[in-house]
C-alpha cells in the first residue's frame, strides 16, 4: 500500500521505516527542510539502536522517502498518517493540538479519492472528531474516514515493540477503514499480534490510560522504596515479590530518580485535564504527577545527605543524562532538575553520557562534559549514576574510586550491589536498599 507519514519525528520516522521494511510504499512528511535534508543524506536526526540501517535498506529499494511536499504524497496514498508532536501546552499542561489541526487541514486540501486519515499522534478523547469535523468542512467531497491508531513504542527498543507488538489498537467502525488497516498491518499476521477494534475515541482513551497506568506502577514502587529505606526493607525483594503475581507483572517496578520522556510527563498531565474538564478527576493519576515532580527533586536533596549535608564548593560527577538508557532524549529527564538542584546547593557538575550530551549542552551550559566515565570522577567528590547505560554496568571500581576526590557514590538506578561497591572502599548511597554484608559476606 502507499502510505504518507505526516511528521518525522520519533514516532513518524520509527513507524514510516516499519511499514517500508513490511513492503508498503511510505513518505515521510516534514515541514523541517533541514531534518529532510538531513534524512535524504542518511543522517539520522534521533539516536534509536538499528533505526539508521533500517532506513538506509529501505531507502536503497525505493520503498521509503523524505519530502516537505505534502499535496503530492497525500494524493497518491491509501492511508495518511499524523504524526505530528502534541506537547503539553504552555501555561495550562493541555495538550497543543495545534500542529495535529494543521496537518488536517493540509490533508484535506491534497486528498484524492478514497483516504483513511490515521492519527498516530497521541490526542486526547475527541481528537478525532475534531479532525474529521476540520476535514469534513474543507472538502466536503472527500472520500475519508479518520481512525485512531495510538502508538506503544519505548525508546530505545521501538523497532522491535513495532515489529512485536502486544497489541494494534485500531479506532474505527467503518468496515471499509479496517479493511486498509488490516491490510496495512498484515505482516504482522505471522506473529499473531492480536487487533483490537474499539471507536474511536475508546482507542484515543486507551492509549492514555496505558501510560498512566505504568506512571502509577513507577510512582509506586519509588514510594516503597522510600518506606523500605525507612524500615529497613529491600525494595528490590519487595518488587521481585509482588512481580512475581503474574495479576501485577514484574515489569516497572524498576525504583529510580522519577520518570521522564517524551510520552509519561505530558500524557499524564493531559489526561489529568481531559479527566478534569469532563467531570471526572483521576485522583491516582494527579497524585502520580506531584509526586512523580517531588522525587526528582528529592533526588538532589538525596545526593547532598550523601555528601555529608553540603555540595557548596564541591564537584559532582553525574554519569547519565538522558531519561533512559538507549535514546539521546533529553526531554523531562530526572538529571535536568538533580542537576539543577545540585548546582542551586553550590555544586560544580562535570557529567558524562554516551548519547545525550549534544541535546543536554542545549539545556544545561553550565556543565562541564567530558568524554568518558572516568573523565568524569577525576578529582570529583561525589560520583552519581542518573541513567543506567550499559556502560556503567560495569565499571572499574577500585579505577574510579582512585580518581575521585571523596569515595562517595550515589546510586540512583541500583546497578550495582550495596556490597560490592562497599568492598571497593565506597560510601554508598541507593534507592531503597539496606547497605553492607554480614560476616558471612551476606548482604544484610
């Protein structure tokens, strides 16, 4: 089939490159000359692990395009794609529709025939009728039906969440629409991925829900781990516990620093304000936001306790910027505002990640980068791991101990045992774990 993707972003590029590799036909549209360029010339705008080969191999067989000219591609296609970015709105934390409404209106200018307008984007509920309503108005005579088709992708591992998925959320009741949808995701057939049909606005629904609900389960387990360095508990055996009840699932109850991204922070807000304007309030999910912004926070008030109760004229070296491993994505990251709160303390930061600084030199000028993880503890007072790279995992203790100022090391992924990093000589700190061995070399 012959499909337009409308924005090439993250979601746009990930999803335009899939549907190429499964034999369609795709162009990605964006208004960005320079990101079109840049994509014509196989320079990749994002860092996701196997996204450049996958789309210089579908490039080669003519299977998928860039442009910034939208009227042509859309009048040649069987499904149009938005996938355009909804930030959380300035001022209010709404989501701005703003360039999804622009698309539709270009769309409906270009369309050509039969067209299924697909909204890939993330949107509040009635998104989609406000689409179709924009196109509707402007070509009466268009042949068009608009569905709902939410994305569930991780960064870092969109490629095989693509390719994999648990679900295909599908939004529509007309038979002609899920005929091409079905079309256009029938490779995926051989690997059973299960089609859930709902309306439109139940698809809307479902992918907010989804993220809150894992937004929940993160907020949750940072506040156990809270309770447990309280108590004396073992956060990581109360996860593994709870996990292990297959009604509740071992995955996001990983403690952390808070969560952050492109999708949780802003999608969680909207759904707050959806909640809120339709008389409904989501209590759960307006506490999981307060608190998930209080911990971050607290996570720079955890690193100075570690420090003796003062950073004022001390270096800290921070080990992981962007808000999880395997992406370059800066946006809301935990180490925007421990930074922040460690440079308000009177701290130095020098900080280290193996993709991300590019994008966290645009936010944070004032950090000293530096090339590699034992760069970044030479004469510092404090190390602290933020992002849990595979880099990190395995690092030469006793080597960066060496290079460091003070023998303090602040955990905040728990990538290493309590144990381990003691034996090494280190005052450490880790999120909701008990330190130290008993005689038997057993942690305590």
């Amino acid at each position: 089939m012959r499909i337009t993707m409308i924005g090439a972003g993250y979601v746009g590029l990930v999803s335009g490159a899939c549907f190429a590799d499964f034999g369609h036909h795709v162009t990605c549209v964006d208004h960005d000359a320079r990101k079109i360029d840049d994509l014509c010339n196989a320079r990749i705008p994002i860092f996701e692990p196997g996204l450049d080969q996958l789309v210089a191999a579908n490039v080669r067989q003519n299977r998928l395009r860039f442009t910034t000219e939208l009227k042509q591609a859309v009048a040649e296609s069987d499904a149009v794609f938005i996938a355009v970015g909804t930030p959380s709105r300035r001022g209010d934390g709404y989501a701005d529709l703003s360039y999804v409404y622009a698309a539709a209106k270009e769309i409906a200018a270009a369309i050509v025939g039969y067209t299924v307008v697909v909204t890939k984007s993330t949107v509040p509920v009635g998104t989609g009728d406000e689409v179709e309503r924009i196109i509707r108005e402007s070509r009466p005579d268009a042949d068009v039906e608009v569905v709902s088709n939410p994305e569930f992708l991780r960064e870092g591992a969109a490629i095989a969440d693509f390719k994999r998925p648990d679900r295909i959320v599908v939004g529509t009741q007309d038979e002609r629409a899920i005929a091409v949808m079905r079309e256009i995701y029938r490779p995926l057939y051989l690997n059973q991925s299960p089609i859930v049909l709902s309306s439109r606005r139940t698809a809307e629904l479902t992918k907010y829900a989804a993220n809150a609900f894992l937004a929940v389960k993160i907020t949750f387990i940072n506040e156990i781990a809270d309770l447990c360095e309280r108590v004396g508990g073992d956060v990581q055996d109360v996860a593994r516990g709870i996990g292990l009840d297959n009604r509740i699932g071992s995955k996001f109850l990983h403690p952390g620093p808070g969560y952050g991204g492109s999708c949780f922070p802003k999608d969680t807000l909207a759904l707050v304000k959806t909640a809120q304007d339709a008389g409904s309030p989501l209590r759960i999910v307006e506490t999981v936001v307060a608190a998930n912004d209080q911990r971050k926070r607290a996570m720079a008030r955890k690193v100075i306790e570690a420090c003796g109760g003062t950073v004022r004229g001390r270096t800290i070296a921070v080990l992981g910027l962007t808000f999880k491993p395997n992406t370059d994505d800066m946006r809301d990251s935990p180490a925007l505002a421990i930074i922040t709160g460690l440079q308000d303390a009177g701290a130095t930061v020098r900080a280290f990640d193996p993709e991300g600084m590019p994008n966290a030199k645009a936010l944070m000028p004032d950090v000293d980068y530096v090339a590699d993880p034992y760069s970044c503890a030479d004469g510092a007072d404090a190390l602290v791991i933020v992002t849990e790279w595979d880099a990190f995992r395995a690092l030469d203790l006793q080597a960066v101990k060496a290079r460091l100022r003070s023998p303090v090391f602040v955990d905040l992924r728990n990538v290493y045992p309590p144990a381990e990093a003691e034996r090494a000589g280190f005052s450490y700190t880790s999120i909701g774990r008990p330190g130290g061995e008993d005689k038997a070399g057993v942690r305590s």
